[in-house]
C-alpha cells in the first residue's frame, strides 16, 4: 500500500513568497495531521483535520499558515508570505481513526528552505 | 504545562548492548504513550506504545516500562544492532484530543 505522499521533498525560495506543500494521506484514513519539525522545538503539531473539517489549529504559528483540506485524498499548508525562520522539515500524517492505539503515518516531509 | 522531556540527547552504544531512552511528564491528562524511530531523510515511524494503565509492554528488542506515579517512562533496547541507529522519539496522546506532544528526540547510534 501507498503511504502518505508529500511534495516537494525539498523547497528553496527566497523571503516573501509564497509556499505551498501538498499532502496525499492513506487512503481510507479520516484524519490528517500537519507537523513542523525543527531542531530547536523539535516536532509540533500544526493543524489536524477529521474527514476533511479542521479540528484544532491551535498550533498554527501565525496567519501567515493556512490549511486546506478541499478532498478526503489531499491537503495542502501555505505560508504566505514565507520567512527564514520558517525553514524546517513540515511533516504530514494520516490515521485511521485518530484513536491514539491507532499509529500516525508519517510522510518523508518536505525540507523548507527559505532564503 | 503540556510537554514531555526526553533525555539523553544522544546516546552511543556498542553492539549487543541495551540502549535506554527516558521520558518524564508532567501534566496527568495524558492516556497513551507511542515510540517513534525516524531514520534521516525520513518521517517518524510507530515503534512501540504503551497505555498507563500497563507497567511494562515488549515486542521484540524494544521494551516500554512505564512508571505512573513518577510520570515516567522510558524505552530499552535489547541487543542494539547498527540498523537501530535512528532518532527516537517520546511522545504522549492529550486525552480526548488525538494530539501528540513529543519529546525532543533521542539519537541513537550503535556501533558495528
């Protein structure tokens, strides 16, 4: 089976333009999860998602995030404008059920460099 | 405060030894503890987990102990081989919420 699918792996683009990073979760798997990942905070969640409905953005740094998830089968975070402290690995995961005994399935990320 | 604390930072083992990762909490409003090993270039992976109300869980090399009263727990490896060498990571379930707190990770490195 296919995991989660991120693109792109790896990003560059200089101060004041807008990214867009794009998730593909498992299919069947109702909820979706965005994280960053940096060595400083280490990993933290963004946003999640429930059957395409944003749940809690409560970890959303500031409203230069935004989520969307328009399909059950894709998401999207974009940053605008984009600034250098906001390079890290964004990490997108799926879950079955949300049910903690059910795991988070993680993508490989896509590395952001922002210049 | 929500977080969790992980320790070591990084951890350098020989081949057929244990490798003991420790985590501490504080806040009680967590009920599931998973462990995460993140290969680089890659996303964090399910490991192993434990619920609080289990002491001790294994599967293989990997074994969760869990502490309630200390608000601990930790991770052993037995028998550390060179493909264990990974970041690992701690994390615990908010109750109710689905959202994973993690600890700050743990590299591991086993040598040959």
């Amino acid at each position: 089976d296919a995991g989660v699918i991120q693109s792109p792996r790896h990003e560059v683009t200089e101060m004041g333009q807008e990214v867009t990073l794009r998730c593909k979760p498992i299919s069947g798997h109702d909820y979706l999860f965005w994280y960053r990942q940096t060595m400083m905070r280490g990993l933290e969640l963004l946003i999640y998602f429930n059957n395409n409905v944003p749940i809690d953005d409560s970890g959303m740094p500031e409203d230069r995030f935004s989520a969307k998830m328009p399909n059950a089968s894709f998401s999207t975070l974009k940053i605008q404008p984009s600034e250098p402290r906001d390079s890290a690995v964004y990490f997108c995961a799926s879950s079955d059920t949300g049910r903690p005994d059910q795991p988070q399935h993680f993508g490989d990320g896509t590395r952001l460099s922002i210049l | 405060q929500q977080q969790v604390k992980q320790s070591p930072q990084s951890l350098i083992v020989q081949k057929g030894g244990i490798s003991i990762i420790n985590c501490a909490y504080e806040n009680t409003a967590f009920d599931y503890f998973p462990w995460y090993q993140q290969f680089p270039g890659k996303g964090p992976a399910l490991l192993i987990a434990i619920r609080p109300d289990v002491s001790e869980k294994k599967e293989g090399r990997f074994t969760i102990s869990f502490n309630k009263s200390a608000k601990q727990f930790s991770l052993h490896i037995m028998d550390s081989q060179p493909g264990d060498s990974a970041t690992y990571f701690c994390a615990a379930e908010i109750s109710g919420t689905y959202k994973y707190i993690f600890g700050t990770g743990t590299r591991l490195k086993v040598l040959a």
